[in-house]
C-alpha cells in the first residue's frame, strides 16, 4: 500500500466521486466514497425506508505502492472477508463496479449500461413484451435482464431492484415468475445450481407497491 499525502488522498477522493457520479446505477443507489487509513470505501446506504441510514461497504480500493495511478480494487464476502477483483486506474476501477453483471457489487450493469444509452436516468426505455413472455428493447429487439425490466417496464427504484443483495452476490440468476394484474407485485425467483450436488436452490422474493413506494417482502 502506497503513503499518500492528504493532498494525494484529497485528489483520489475526487477523480473516485467525478467517476461514481458518471455512472446511473452508482448515483441512483447513492453511493459514497469515504478515505480510512490510507484506503478508500466504496459504500451505499442500505434501503430502509423511514428508518436510520446505516451503510453497506462494498468495495475496497487501495493505491498500490512503487506503480502509479494504479490501484487495487477488493470486493467483501458477505463474512467480511476481502478479495481481490482487478487492478487498474481510477476510471477502470469505477467502470468495473458500475458494470457489474455478476452481483459482486450489485450485479446492475445491464440496467447500468442501458440507462447510459438513454443519457436520462429518469426517462425509461421503451420495452416491447412478446407472446412468449421476453421482454426485448423496442428500438433494438435486445432481449432485457430482470433488472432492467423491473426498472424499465415497472417503475421499481435502483435501490429496491439491487435490495436482494445476498442472492445477486451468490450469482443467482433471477427470474420473473408472477405480476399481478394491477402491476403492484412482482414475484421473482433466484436460483442457481447447487455444485456439489447437482440440485438447482432457489429463493423467491415479491417486490410489492404499497401507496406509491415500492419495496421488497420475503
């Protein structure tokens, strides 16, 4: 770990939030930077609607000593355990965060990546739903992930589509199972296949509307 000067830190600290504030997912789930000890936290307000902010690190980034303007990025284990995830600058580290497909942080990225096509976080895109169910862009016929369809089709905020953050760490993929015909509760399914016996585990959670706000029930 490279020594930095609190003008150095202060520097970092910038470039990390100019990037994080480039990106629609990071901005949407209120991400924040925070410098400690040499090292810089990446973390993001749990969802907990009327109740007391408390904050989830996700991310870990450290300045790598004798190598410049390259830093390390670690990722934590649902057991606070670090690992390591790449190494790059500044602008790579937040690109590898914002697109994260596989739930290491989020697993948003292809929410991340259409909404950077729209250039407005706050205009959806058009979705056409075919007859067998698929959701797919309208203006490209790209087939759409369950959490742009969430997003795009439904209305439900980044912060609940990203609140089942155990299952997208576990890379579980999700999958659109019931609506309800009022389109206030949506039942998805997680799953993934157990590699040692062979058995596909699942995990259902209803993403449900109550007077205009959604959030998530087990």
């Amino acid at each position: 770990m490279k020594r930095l000067s609190k003008e150095q830190k202060d520097d970092i600290v910038g470039l990390l939030e100019q990037e994080r504030l480039s990106s629609p997912v990071l901005t949407a789930l209120d991400m924040r930077v925070r410098a400690l000890r040499g090292r810089f936290y990446l973390e993001k307000p749990l969802y907990a609607p009327e109740e007391q902010t408390e904050m989830d690190i996700i991310g870990r980034v450290t300045p790598i000593s004798g190598k410049k303007d390259v830093f390390l990025l670690d990722a934590k284990k649902m057991n606070g355990h670090w690992y390591e995830v790449m190494r790059g600058n500044i602008q790579e580290v937040l690109h590898n965060i914002a697109h994260d497909t596989r739930g290491t942080f989020h697993g948003l990225g292809a929410l991340e990546q259409s909404l950077r096509r729209t250039g407005d976080i706050a205009t959806p895109r058009e979705v056409t739903r075919q007859d067998n169910d698929q959701f797919v862009y309208t203006d490209t016929g790209e087939a759409c992930t369950v959490p742009e369809v969430l997003y795009h089709v439904y209305g439900v905020p980044i912060p609940v589509i990203a609140e089942p953050r155990e299952w997208y760490e576990y890379h579980r993929t999700p999958k659109i199972i019931e609506v309800s015909t009022d389109n206030t509760s949506i039942t998805v399914e997680f799953s993934t296949l157990d590699r040692y016996y062979g058995q596909e585990i699942t995990e259902t959670c209803v993403y449900k509307q109550q007077d205009g706000t959604w959030d998530i029930v087990a």
